[in-house]
C-alpha cells in the first residue's frame, strides 16, 4: 500500500513539474487584445476555429480604445469587413452615421469606453474564442508543429499550447523575441529603391502620443488639474496657430477649432494634438517592459502639461479629465498611441512603389490583397529635430491593398505578424498604421490562421486565394475599389476579377482619402481584355488579336472560346439573365466593366488559378 502511495506522489510531482494539470490548449493563439488581435480573434472564431487571446489591460480594441485614437482615419467610403461591422455598431449605439461625425478629423467618432464596449460585446457571443486579461505574455517555444506559450496572470505562471500563434503586440515584441529579422526606424533609399526616404537608414520612429479624453463639465466648473512637474507654457504655445482642418499651415488662432479637431459624442474631447500638442518623440521599442513604463511616465507628463495649458492658459478650466472612460488611477488611457513598431522581413514586403503604381510591378502583389486603406501617407516627426525631413506632401499615392505574405516572416510556417509590425517600409507605415488598414490586417491574420488550421497546412503551403475567400464571404475587400461597395450585386465578382488584374482599378490621390475606381458602366475595348487575360492564359497568348475596337458580346466570346472551345452565344445569354445585367445581350452589344466582370468570373473563373507570395501564376 505504502508503496502504491509513493508511486501516486512521485506522479504527481512529475505531473505539476510538467505541467500537465491546469495547461490550456486550443488552435490559435493571439498574444495582444488591441485592435488586429481582435479582429483576428473574431474572423478565426467565425471560422469554427478554437481560438484564445491574451490581452494586458481589461479592454479590447488597442489602439482604438486603450489608447484613446477613438477618431478613426480614414476607409470611410470602403468600409471592409471587421471594420464596417464595428462601424455599424457604433452608428446603431450613437443613432446614425451624423450622430459620431462631431469632430473634423474624422467621419466617425466615439467613446473608447462605447469601443471596448462593443467588442466585449462582440466576443461573448463567438463561441470559439477565450480571452485572458490582464496577463504578461513571458516565452513563446515552437516544437513538434506546436508552440508552447508561457504567461502570467495574477502573478502566477500558466502554460499554453497551440499550432499556430499571431504576434498582435502593439511593438512586434513575440517576433523579436523570436529572432525573426525586422528593421526598425527610417529606411534608406538602397533598402526598398524608395527615392523618398532619407539617404542613410537610422532609428528614428514616429512620434508617440499619450492621449487624454476630457469632458465638458459646464461653464462655470474649474476641472484645472494640479500643475504638472517641468509644466512650460512656451511649449504649447504655438497649438492654436495650425487649426485649420484644410491646412495645418494656416496662420489663424483658433483654440477651439483645435480642439474640435477630436470632438466626441456626449461632450468629450479626444485630445491627440500633433502640432505643439501632446506629440512626443520618445523611441522605447526596444527597451525592456520596465524601462518603457518608466520613460512613458514622461510621456503622461507631456499630455498632462498640455491639459494644463488648455485649461490654464487658453481658459478651458471647465474641461476636465473624463472621468467615465478609462478606469485608471490617473484616468489617462491604458497604453500610449504607438505610431510605429519593429517591422517584419516578411515573404512580401509592401514598400512604396507598390502603393504608388500598383500595376506596373514586377512582383504583382495587389493580387495577393487581403486589406485595403486610403489614408494618406502621413509620420509625426516633429517633435523630433534630427529626424530627416521627408516631403510627405509630395508623396501622392491612391488607395492600396495590403499583400497576405506581408503578414508572414520569411520563412515561417506557424508564426503570423499583424498590428503595425507587418512587413512595410518606414515610409508606407505612414499609411498601413491606421484603425481600418490595422483591423483588416488582423482579420486577414485570422483567415490565414484559421486556413492553414482547418486544411492542416503550414503558412507556405496555404492556397492564398482560399484566404481570399474566407475574407470576400466576410464582406471584406480584397481591391480598394470605391465604387463598388459589399451590398452591391456583384461585389464578389468584380472583387475577384480585380484580384485577377484582368480588369484594373483607377487610383487617385486625393487629399486625405486616396481613391481607386472600378467605373462599372464604362466600356472597354477588345484589347484592354485581351491583355488583362495574357498573363494568367500565357498558353493562349498566341491565338489572340485583338484591335481598340470597343469590345462587343459576339467578339467577347470569340476571345474565350479559344480558352473554352465549347462556349456558345447561348451559354453567356443564360449567365447574363441570371446575374440580372442590364440590357440586352445580343453579339452587338457594346459591354461595359461590371458585366465583362461578371461573364468572366461564371464562365472561366480566373480567380481559381493559384497565385504566389509575389502574385504570380503558381502551379495548383
């Protein structure tokens, strides 16, 4: 009997040293809660994939809400996916689309109380996705085709399994500790070939921002907080000379316009001022955790200072610190605004050439699209003087969709990078950085997890346009078209054939929402698809003539029949019918974009055809 005893105690200690009671397992793993780390957990959720996140603070949303960017910028007329869901939320919270349109720096302002809110909300009712709170991610081992994750929670030591893990971190902290190669700061010219960027590469990274949300507490009401140590008015003094929302160049004083700049529902005022405002350059990437709080402790002292001379100076005293947002001692957000991270080496890295002229690539990554953003390229370098100056003004891009190998280190089979650290140059995080671009990256994390997972394939052996799919059913956008929104008929085919590159996209850069335009009534010619179609069907090349002539349906189907020799006039009336295109087919019709579009996705299906990393015709 003593014996047996002795036994049952030995196995148990080797069990607890082991590990074996108490350790969680699941499919996929998302260390960080912020705003990618959600929308991944979510779409893999969706997917019927087992999957647990590993957050911090107590809220979800990141950036978005624990830091108090509650303005989002820009994605407003291509509303993709997770981002266009977590907008109508908000408009059905608020009461419409007017009701959050309070401040000019953004069509669509909130709460980040309201934010977390809606993604607590959100993720009680996906029944595959576990958050943990409140917990410090410690080691990350990836063995045997799983990863084996250590953290704490309440300062006790947990272990966690899974096959595969995303990096949601708000610095990129789980691929740098892995070993993974990143760049960090300005790029050079010779790095990426972007004539842009400053001559030689440095550390240097945009500003950081600690943002404070006050609150009108009445006329009459003196909220002044205490002085704030090394408090200097000088400082600020110029914040009121760039109010303009058209120009931050412009000469008038307004104070108010200022602070309208970030105006929320219910009386609140986000306050994230990049000129002579709460701004700070402050580089703590690569610092340990305690390092970082410390010298973010001088980053709350800037914005407290800034709250000071609001009410101090410019005689604000009846905005205070809200104090039913952040549930914080100080009543400042979670996590500061990080507008930069450690960025990836990634199998696609998305660099400015690739924003700028999309189509006239080697490497046609717009093929392999998984986000899209439309936000100009704009870095907060000002409170930074060695920092290179780079004519971002002359830097006119369009609208963009982010490549799938972007969001994987070269070479990885079971790691996936989302957040800011995504594979991007210096000068394109300027763009890729913001709420929209960030939330799709994350949902396009979790479609390429939940892929690989479901199909049990590794990252490279994962059929990019079976991602693609899994984030069209989604209503997320794979081409950036304006023009073209989810609720239209035909969206999951001029989605797809755009993807393809056989019909492509208009880009123009403008102001401070960038556009690409389908134009679906406007009539191509025979040539404009013949040689859309060349690069996929090289094997057909050779049968093709094609002249400018505008393209009729009776010419349209001479084309693909060399590629489909059965075809006949009948068989594109009847798909013509049943996709309920406009007018009447008969072999004179001049056909326009939307219905070249919609016959080429029924009858040849080009989006089948597999693609590579660089978006190039691979074999299935």
């Amino acid at each position: 009997m003593k014996s047996i005893l002795s036994f049952f105690l030995i196995f148990l200690c080797i069990c607890v040293n082991n590990r074996v009671f108490g350790q969680e397992e699941t499919q996929l793993l998302i260390i960080g809660g912020g705003a990618s780390g959600t929308s991944a957990g979510i779409q893999a959720s969706r997917m019927g994939v087992k999957t647990v996140i590993l957050e911090e603070t107590p809220w979800l949303g990141g950036m978005i809400t624990a830091a108090g960017v509650s303005a989002i910028d820009g994605n407003h007329h291509i509303p993709s996916g997770i981002w266009g869901e977590f907008r109508e939320k908000l408009y059905e919270y608020y009461g419409g689309p007017s009701a959050v349109n309070t401040g000019w720096v953004s069509n669509t302002l909130f709460e980040p109380s309201v934010g977390n809110r809606i993604f607590q909300d959100w993720i009680k009712q996906e029944q595959n996705l576990k958050v943990h709170f409140e917990v410090l991610w410690q080691n990350a081992v990836f063995e045997s085709d799983s990863w084996t994750v250590s953290y704490l929670e309440k300062g006790k030591k947990k272990i966690i399994k899974a096959k595969m893990l995303i990096d949601a971190t708000e610095l990129g902290d789980v691929m740098a500790s892995l070993g993974y190669k990143y760049y960090v700061g300005m790029d050079s010219q010779d790095r990426f070939g972007e004539t842009f960027a400053p001559s030689q590469a440095n550390d240097i990274v945009q500003d950081l921002t600690y943002v404070v949300v006050l609150k009108d507490y009445g006329i009459g009401t003196d909220k002044t907080i205490p002085k704030p140590k090394g408090y200097d008015p000088e400082i600020f003094a110029c914040a009121c000379n760039h109010a303009d929302p058209i120009s931050f160049d412009s000469p008038q004083n307004d104070c108010q316009k200022m602070l309208n700049y970030g105006k929320l529902p219910n009386g609140k005022y986000m306050i994230n001022w990049p000129n002579c405002g709460n701004d700070l350059y402050m580089n703590i990437v690569e610092m340990s955790q305690k390092d970082r709080d410390m010298a973010l402790e001088e980053a709350k002292l800037h914005s407290l200072r800034f709250i000071y001379y609001i009410q101090n100076e410019l005689g604000y005293k009846h905005l205070g610190l809200a104090d039913d947002e952040f549930p914080t001692k100080d009543q400042l957000p979670f996590i500061p605004y990080h507008r930069e991270s450690r960025r990836v080496a990634s199998e696609s890295m998305f660099t400015l050439p690739y924003v700028l002229s999309p189509y006239n690539q080697e490497k046609p990554y717009y093929r392999t699209g998984i986000a899209v953003g439309d936000y100009t390229i704009d870095h907060h370098h000002k409170m930074n003087p060695n920092a290179p100056e780079i004519d971002f003004i002359k830097i006119r891009v369009p609208s963009y969709n982010i490549p799938l190998g972007s969001l994987i280190p070269k070479g990885s089979t079971h790691f996936i990078v989302a957040e800011k650290s995504i594979g991007v140059s210096n000068i394109v995080n300027g763009a890729s950085r913001l709420q929209p671009v960030v939330l799709g990256i994350g949902q396009a994390a979790g479609a390429l997890a939940g892929t690989a997972i479901l199909n049990e394939q590794n990252l490279q052996e994962v059929k990019i346009r079976n991602v693609q799919e899994n984030l069209l059913v989604k209503n997320a956008y794979l081409m950036p078209f304006r023009d073209i929104d989810a609720n239209h008929p035909h969206f999951l085919s001029i989605q797809k054939i755009g993807a393809t590159g056989i019909l492509k996209g208009f880009g123009v850069p403008y102001k401070w929402a960038n556009q690409t335009w389908f134009y679906p009534e406007r009539e191509i010619s025979e040539f404009e698809l013949v040689e859309g179609l060349r690069p996929l069907y090289s094997q057909y090349a050779q049968y093709w003539d094609a002249s400018g002539e505008r393209l009729t349906l009776g010419r349209f189907l001479d084309i693909l029949k060399v590629v489909r020799p059965e075809l006949i006039e009948n068989d594109i009336k009847l798909i013509w019918k049943n996709q309920n295109l406009s007018g009447t087919p008969a072999a004179t019709t001049f056909l326009d974009r939307l219905s070249v579009a919609v016959l080429l996705d029924s009858i040849l299906d080009p989006f089948s055809i597999p693609v590579d990393f660089n978006g190039l015709p691979s074999k299935p």
